[in-house]
C-alpha cells in the first residue's frame, strides 16, 4: 500500500468517524437519541442535491461543500454555542484540526471547507443556509416525537441567517408562518 493509499484510507476512516459524533446541541436540549453529525451532514448533502439546480447553483461545489462542512468535528467534537467557546475560536479549532488531516494530500478539500467558512462563494453562502435549514427541519421533527422538549430557540436563531429565497420559504413552512 502506497502513503497515498494509506492517507486516503485514513481519511475515509476519518469521515466514517462522524457516525459516533453526538450532534451535541440536541443532547443539551434532553433530544434522547439524538442524531449523528453525519446524520446531519447526509441531509444537507441531500438538500443541497435537491435545491442547488433550483437555486441557479453549481450542484457538485454545493455538494462538496456540504461533505466538508462539519468535517472537524470528527477531530474536535461538536462545539454549541452554550460551550462558552467564540465563533472565532471555534472557527481556530476547526482550521488548526482540518490543515492537520488535509493540508498535505487534499488541499482541495481544505479549501472548500475555507472557503465555506468565510461564505466566499454563492454556493458557499447557500450551503451554510442549507445547514442552518437542516438543524431547524430536525428541530420540527425532534418537537414533534418529544414535544416536551423545548427547541425553539433554534428557529430564533436561524430565521437571520436564512435569506435565499428558496430557503426562506422552506423555513416558513417549517415554521408554520
């Protein structure tokens, strides 16, 4: 086996390593069961798949975008605003854990996930609402098996960050608005 053959095992195991990653903003709201980040991440691929040639978008750089997007999280765990951590360090975490796996063998990969981060890109901007929309649909769901719980604060939280006007609709009706 060649090191690069061994390099992309390794990071094939790596992403595979985001099906034991808690989405952790569910299990702090009590969400028993909740689900994995590539549970997660499988969605917004799939939205992105379904809306991105409706939104006039490059569908393969939407998807790419959507793989990548939690990709550290498989290195750092899933940091929540109630972690007491700054968007910005966070944002540092992920980069200093991402250039560890990436930067050497898949520089590209590396900088999709820059380029999401700083929303540099139309389809970049589009996918980070798509991911904000995923956490909101999963919201609705998770309310509607365990309406004792109490996730309303992620509708509060992402009805700024949608804009598309795709997506703004799809949040309505989630919304019930």
């Amino acid at each position: 086996m060649t090191n690069t053959q061994s390099f992309q095992l390794t990071f094939i195991h790596q992403f595979g390593a985001l099906k034991r990653v808690e989405r952790a903003g569910w299990a702090l709201h009590g969400v028993p069961e909740s689900e994995s980040v590539a549970d997660h991440v499988f969605r917004v691929a799939s939205m992105a798949l379904l809306l991105a040639p409706k939104a006039g978008l490059n569908v393969e750089k939407c998807l790419a975008l959507a793989l990548v997007h939690d990709l550290a999280e498989s290195v750092i765990g899933d940091i929540t605003p109630h972690d007491g951590v700054s968007p910005e360090d966070k944002s540092k975490r992920e980069r200093v854990a991402l250039t560890a796996l990436l930067s050497e063998e898949h520089p590209r990969l590396l900088a999709l996930r820059e380029e999401y981060e700083a929303r540099a890109t139309p389809e970049a901007q589009f996918v980070y609402q798509l991911d904000t929309l995923e956490a909101v649909i999963q919201a609705q769901e998770y309310m509607k098996n365990y309406p004792e719980v109490n996730l309303s604060e992620f509708f509060e939280r992402a009805r700024p960050c949608i804009t598309h006007p795709i997506l703004v609709e799809l949040f309505n009706e989630v919304a019930g608005n």
